[in-house]
C-alpha cells in the first residue's frame, strides 16, 4: 500500500516501463513512486485536480482549480510551464 496523500487521489498513471506510479490529490500534490520499493521519490505541490503524461514518460501535466494547465518535469519535479 502507497501512503501519503492527505486528500482523496483523483488521478493515477504508470509511466510506460512501468517503474514509477504518477499519483495526483485533492491534497494538491502530485506524487512520483517508486512501484519496486513501494517508496516515494518526490512531491510536487501543483494544486492539481487532474494528471497525464506525455508518450515519452518526461512530464506530468496537471489541471487544478485555477484554471491552469502545468507541464512538471517527471525527473527534477521542477515546473516547466
């Protein structure tokens, strides 16, 4: 079991290896697992509501109650746009 979010997680995505589970909250965070070890990698405070990533597993996208659209880098957490 993954805990960690502090809200109910609308959103999940594997990327496509498969080694890392991409969780979205209504906590507002995105968070990166590590699917072997059961362990968190990052937290990324988005105000996320929604996730999706790209075909090549490098960024989130997140939708949150701003209005916004945020592109996260998958590796470093750090906003791109």
């Amino acid at each position: 079991m993954l805990e960690g979010h502090r809200q109910i997680v609308m959103g999940l995505s594997f990327v496509s290896n498969c080694t890392k589970l991409i969780s979205g909250s209504l906590d507002g965070q995105i968070k990166i697992w590590n699917v072997q070890t059961s362990k968190e990698i990052r937290t990324i405070d988005s105000g996320i509501h929604l996730l999706a990533l790209d075909v090549c597993d490098s960024f989130i996208f997140s939708a949150g109650s701003d209005e916004s659209i945020k592109m996260w880098d998958i590796n470093s957490g750090k906003l791109i746009r």
